[in-house]
C-alpha cells in the first residue's frame, strides 16, 4: 500500500525538479546565505550583528599556534591558561561602539572554547600567529574556500556526466548550507575533505593504499574514525585499512617526538573526558546543529541512557551495511559514497560545518543517476541526494520538532546504496571492487 505512494511522489519530484528550477533555487540559495553573511558581518570591532565573536571557533587554533610560539606547549591542554589567552585578543569594548553590539563583560570573562584538538593542529597554523586574530582568520577563510572548491573541482572531472554542467555546480557548490557555516566558523572542516577527496583520487587511481594514508590523517578530527575502520575491517579490505593505520599512527608519533609524552597525555586525556569539557562549553540548542545519529536519538529521545542505545545499535546496523556495499562490485562512485555516508551517520560528534565531506558524494551519486537514467534506483537517489543537499539548511527546525529530519535521509540513502548493490547486476566483481 505505501511502496505505490512513494514510487508516485518520486515520479512527480521528477517532473517537477527541472534542471531550470534547480538552477533559480542554487541562485537563491546562494544570494540570501552569503547576503546574510555579509550583513551580518558588516559591523567594525570583533563581534557580529548578533553579538557574537566573528570567527569565534578558530580562536581555539589561533589560541594553540600563539602558545607553541611562546614555548607553553604544556598550557595546551589547560582550559583556564587557553581562555585567558582568548580574553587578550577580544578588544575591549568602548561607549563609543553602538549599544545593540555592546556585550557583558561576564559573556567575554566565562567564554569556554576548548581545545579539543591534537597538538599537531597548533603546529599547522603557527605560520597565522605573525598576523592578528582578525587577519589570520580571514587568511585560514580564504584557504578553507580554496580547499574546498579545489576539491569540488577534482572530483567534478572525475563525473562525465557532469562535465557539460560546470556552470550548476559552481553555483550548488557555493550554495551549499554546510559551506555556509564553515565561513561564518571560521571551522577547520575543509581540511577534512581535503583528506576524503584525496581518498576518492587515490581509490580512483586504483592506490587503495594510498586511500587509507589519506584517511588516516584524519585522527586529528578523530570522530571521523569511528565507522570508517570498523567498515575497512568488516569488508576485508586489507590494503586501505593498513594504510589508515599508518596515517593516522604517523601522525600521532611525530606529534609525540615533537611535543613529548606530557602534552600527548593531556591531548589524550582531555579526549577521554571529552564529554566533561563540551558539557561545560556548548550550549543546550547544539544538537540542532549536529546531523548525525547521535544527536539525532539524543533530540528525539528525552532518556539519555536510552537514546545512547540506540545510537549504538543503529551505528551498528549503518557500518555493517556499510561494510557490505564497500565489499560489493558496485562502481567506486556508490561505495565510496556509502563510506562517507557512514562515516557522517556514526560520527558522535559532528555538526552542520562538518557535512562539507558529504559535497564529493553528492557529486558521484548525482554522475551516477544522470549515467545510469534507466536504472529502477535513480529516481529514488536523486531526490535522496537532493534532499541530503538542502536539509541541512532546516536543522534549526528540529529544536520544536525533536526530529533532525538530514539524519534519516542520510541512512536511507544508505539503504538505497546497499539494495542497489545487492542486485544480480552487481554480483559479479568488477576491477573497482576491493575484493579482487
């Protein structure tokens, strides 16, 4: 009774969903986010028109490069040393600024920021610390859209569909949400897709060694290596798992031989505890920002002990049907899209900014749907990918709703992968498959 309602909703979002229209909405989407931004922006002194520190979480970064300059490499990890740091470079406030932007001394006094980050994080952006904090943010922002739209730029001609449409992906990629708030963060997100679009290339050029390097050094976001292993493993897919843990254990180490043993066990200890330090630093209405499974049961649930449950058991359920596309002979487009969709899905801790690594999946999927137009699944993952493009966007909605409406579509698209790749057309293995 249900399959005949959705297979007819699919059919009129297809008749609906013109290349025209999709177009006038990439157009509006991009002119009404980063109008807001530049409005909002537009204010002199350090804080925005809503009264927030411009830039605020790369002050964590700039706060640790200032710290390994002045030899306190130690004070990393020290949450009071860190907040002092950020007090001096927050100017005073003077009567002479407009009332509506003047803050509470107490606001700038309790700011918690903390470092979440491994040291080596620090070390890359010591480089910023001869500029002010205003102007190294600016700098990181510019090298984030480089980053990022370089990275589109890569994979885009990888996609020979896509190729006669560069015009409409240059305007979706600027009009993607989570793009959005990576800029007004000031996040360090795009060097997490830098590392998933170098994965991609290195997958593509048939180096899945390589792949797992590039994964691995992803253990300075570690959160992001809590499926992709587990799926790695499950699949047996030997060769980009090895590679994963050299990466990301080179990293680590040289972090050791530089900064020595005592600020690796603060690094690591302030991370067992990490939920003590977030408790006291976000704020309650921070789920809505977040777009993965844990947030998504924490909102829906009220029992926390409960909604931690199901968060573990439906992680389990996503890398186990992760693991089975990856280990089938689907084409690399749709496995490396279940990859990023699982490692998004299972992510404990990712918000809005973060989804960026999903613009390489959007990408293949959509080359995907456009080559195959006669197979019985591209509808259905058009308007999934569609959708896993613009939800983002209403995350805030979820707050009155308790329901983060990006999440579901995500595991669906998930589903869609693994149904695609369990059909008889993709039983037998193909040169992209990990497994020959």
């Amino acid at each position: 009774m249900i399959r005949p309602w959705i297979e007819s909703g699919v059919t009129w979002f297809e008749k609906w969903l013109t290349p025209r229209r999709l177009r006038a909405q990439a157009i509006v989407l991009a002119l009404c986010l980063w109008g807001v931004c530049a409005v909002d922006f537009a204010t002199p002194g350090p804080f925005d028109r809503a009264g927030n520190i411009k830039f605020q979480d790369f002050l964590p970064l700039y706060v640790s490069a200032q710290l390994i300059t002045q030899g306190r490499a130690t004070e990393l990890y020290n949450q009071q040393a860190t907040a002092d740091a950020m007090q001096t470079l927050i100017p005073p406030l003077t009567n002479r600024e407009p009332a509506r932007r003047v803050l509470p001394n107490p606001v700038l006094r309790n700011l918690v920021l903390p470092n979440l980050y491994g040291p080596q994080v620090g070390l890359f952006f010591v480089p910023l610390v001869r500029f002010s904090f205003p102007v190294a943010a600016r700098v990181w922002v510019v090298a984030s859209l480089l980053i990022f739209f370089t990275s589109v730029y890569l994979v885009w001609e990888s996609c020979p569909a896509l190729l006669s449409h560069f015009g409409m992906v240059a305007i979706s990629a600027l009009a993607f949400p989570p793009l959005f708030h990576l800029v007004v963060r000031c996040q360090l997100s795009a060097l997490v897709l830098a590392c998933f679009t170098a994965a991609f290339l290195a997958f593509r050029a048939d180096s899945s060694w390589l792949a797992g390097i590039a994964l691995g050094f992803l253990v300075f976001k570690p959160q992001f290596l809590v499926a992709i292993p587990l799926v790695f493993l499950l699949s047996h897919a030997w060769k980009p798992l090895a590679g994963l843990i050299v990466g990301s254990s080179a990293q680590l180490a040289l972090a050791r031989i530089y900064f020595g043993p005592t600020v690796m066990h603060a690094y690591f200890d302030t991370m067992w505890h990490m939920s003590r330090v977030i408790d006291a630093a976000e704020l309650s209405l921070a789920p809505i920002q977040m777009h993965s499974l844990r947030s998504f049961w924490t909102l829906l649930i009220p029992w926390p002990e409960a909604g931690l449950g199901l968060y573990i058991l439906s992680s389990i359920a996503v890398v186990v049907t992760a693991a089975a596309v990856w280990k089938s002979s689907s084409p690399l487009a749709l496995r490396f899209s279940a990859l990023t969709a699982a490692a998004v899905l299972v992510n404990p801790h990712l918000f809005v900014y973060d989804l960026v690594v999903l613009a390489p999946a959007l990408l293949l999927l959509t080359d995907w749907t456009l080559t195959n137009a006669d197979h019985p699944s591209s509808p259905t993952l058009r308007l999934l990918t569609y959708l896993a493009f613009v939800l983002p966007l209403f995350g805030p909605l979820s707050r009155w709703t308790h329901v983060q409406l990006s999440v579901p579509v995500f595991f669906v698209l998930l589903w869609m992968l693994w149904r695609n790749s369990a059909t008889p057309s993709h039983k037998l293995a193909t040169n992209e498959s990990p497994v020959v």
